[in-house]
C-alpha cells in the first residue's frame, strides 16, 4: 500500500525540480525529504531519483508514479471537500420511504423546508406501504421510511430506531352529519389495508358490533366517493381527509384511537447529517 505522505513528496519534488524545494514547499527538513523517497522506493521497488551533479531527476518510473502522484492526491482533495460539504450539510441526499397519506401531505412541506435550509441536500421519494418501506430500509435501498402504528399495535422489528412524528385522530366517515359508530351497526362499510382494517375492527368492536366489510379498498379516495354515494362508511385518518374530502361527507372524530406516525432508521446511531436533518425537519411540522 501506497503511502499517501510519500506520494505528496514525491509529487512536490517533481514540480520543483529538486529536493530543497519541495522541502520548503511542505516544510520538511531536506533529510526528511529523502527519508520519504527513500521509503518510497522501498515500498514500490523502483528507483524513483537519480542524482546529477548537485541536482537530482527522475526516473521514467519516478516520472509515472508522480504522474499518478498528482491524480491521486487531486482525487483524494476533491474527495475531502465533498464530504466536508456532506458532513456541514451543504450537499448529500436521503433516500425517504412513505405511504400515500404522508407522501401527500407532511412530506411535500418538509421537502420545501428541507430545500429552503438545506438547499444542496437531494431528496429522494419512494411511494411504499410501511412493511415494504421497512423492507427497503433494512436492504439499505432507503435511509428512512415513514410507518404507522395504529393504538394498541405493537412495533416488534428489530434493529429499526423510531421517531415520533405526530398522532394522527382517526374519523367516521358517513354521507350524513352528526354520525357515532353506534349508528352503523347494520351499515356497509369499506375496509382497507390490514392495518387500516384493523383501526375499523378495533373501534367498532369497541362500540359494540363487529362491522361488516362490504367493499375492500386501501385508497382512501375511492373509499371516501363509496361513501359519498351512500354505498357504505368509512374510519378514515386525519391525514387522508387533509389531503382529499370528497365534496358530501361528514368526518366525526372516535375518540380513543388513532395511528402514530414515525421516521424509522435502521442500524447503529448516529445517523448521517442530511438523514438527520430531514427527521428533524419533519418532527417540527407536527
């Protein structure tokens, strides 16, 4: 391996032609210069100097490897101000999982705050319900994905750090005002994803009744026109009537239950600036 401070000498003795200023230049004593070059041949098996009269020249190799010298260590500076850039988060990118309620609400306010603090940050989105979001997290295609919990539901995955974003009220969704769970006993109702379906079955066995699901639907849009044609009603989240309300319905919050959203990372803390940064951002606008 290479030895990074023996390829800088060898580079500034080549630009100046001689031992003395390249001494000067990197304000090494001309013993120490020597020493330098001297380990680098050991260490590459060539003979880098040959001496002429009082001055020195370089070898054909000594000429490529100072030619290599100067990508080499351009290369390596170039790297250094990169990541002094990512680390005081004038540039990086977060790679963000979410489902279609946050992606449509929570998400574009802090991607415009983000861009507004951090303008050389990149934002990434991928549109994924929490499982496959947690999925694409552990495989490191995403640095952080947005889930939900709803009341009562454990989080039992390992390895994943969570962050509290906010508690989103859950809503009975009907096409008449002034509506409570006990009033739909008999209704229809629409159920979506097992864990939407299971906010449903918690509340309304809560009430009383077990609901009868007549249509099966995760988009929330198409659930809210279901109830506005009278087909049936809904338990909806804050969110989803936040980012869509179909003209003719009624929202009533439940009280007692609700989801609670989080960014979730995975492995070993601390996690990178621009990752940070993002869940920060994101914590604020609750």
């Amino acid at each position: 391996m290479l030895n990074v401070t023996h390829l800088k000498v060898l580079e500034a003795v080549a630009r100046h032609g001689s031992v003395t200023g390249a001494a000067n230049e990197l304000h090494y004593s001309q013993p120490s210069v020597s020493h330098h070059l001297g380990r680098l041949e050991a260490a590459t098996g060539a003979k880098l100097i040959q001496r002429v009269g009082r001055g020195i020249r370089l070898t054909p190799e000594g000429e490529l490897l100072a030619q290599r010298a100067t990508e080499i260590l351009g290369r390596l500076d170039a790297a250094s101000v990169e990541l002094e850039a990512r680390v005081g988060l004038r540039a990086g990118r977060v790679r963000l999982a979410g489902f279609q309620t946050v992606l449509s609400t929570l998400v574009p306010r802090a991607a415009t705050e983000l861009s507004r603090t951090h303008p050389g940050i990149e934002l990434n989105l991928v549109d994924a319900h929490p499982a496959d979001g947690l999925a694409m997290l552990r495989a490191g295609h995403v640095d952080v994905a947005l889930i939900f919990r709803h009341t009562g539901t454990p989080f039992e995955e390992e390895g994943f750090r969570l962050t509290h974003l906010l508690d989103d009220p859950l809503y009975l969704v009907s096409d008449q005002p002034d509506q409570r769970l006990e009033d739909h006993r008999d209704s229809a109702w629409v159920g979506g994803c097992e864990h939407c379906r299971a906010a449903t079955m918690t509340a309304c066995e809560r009430a009383g009744f077990v609901p009868r699901i007549a249509f099966a639907c995760d988009d929330t849009v198409v659930s809210q026109a279901v109830v506005a044609a009278g087909m049936g009603v809904a338990i909806l989240n804050g969110l989803a009537l936040q980012a869509h309300q179909a003209p003719g319905i009624h929202a009533a919050p439940i009280d007692g239950v609700a989801r609670s959203i989080y960014a979730a990372t995975y492995g070993d803390p601390p996690d990178p600036p621009a990752t940070t940064a993002l869940i920060e951002i994101l914590s604020s606008l609750n």
